[in-house]
C-alpha cells in the first residue's frame, strides 16, 4: 500500500507540470529574483520590472536577466 502511495505521489511529481526542467527552472528564477532584490545599485522600478519580466516570462526572462540585467543597469 505505501508502495503504490508513493509510486503515484513520484508520478504526479515529476511529470507534467511538475517536471525536473520545471523545477530547474523555477529554482533558477528564485534565485534571479534573489539576485534582483538583494542589487543595491539597482533602482527600485528597475526591480520590478525585471521581476515581472521573470514572473510572467519564466525562461525567457531568465535568460534576458542572465544576459542583460545582471550589472545592475
């Protein structure tokens, strides 16, 4: 019984929506908007953009923060 509780429970986690490549990449966006709060040269419109970047383009904001964002302008 508790086998197949946590057969289903692993099924459910890593497929779908809640697959490893999601998980990587929300984990990576965690720690962008980590990065994004914590920039004291950052201005506070600057943030928020950048956060709703990220929030509402999960991958594609995390590349742009990657590759344009990260020094602070």
């Amino acid at each position: 019984m508790q086998t197949l509780l946590l057969d289903n429970l692993l099924s459910y986690l890593f497929s779908g929506l809640f697959s490893i490549p999601t998980l990587i990449i929300l984990i990576l966006d965690i720690m962008a908007l980590y990065s994004i709060w914590n920039n004291k040269t950052m201005s506070s419109t600057a943030k928020v953009i950048w956060s709703a970047v990220i929030f509402f383009l999960p991958l594609l904001g995390l590349l742009l923060w990657f590759f344009f964002g990260k020094d602070g302008k």
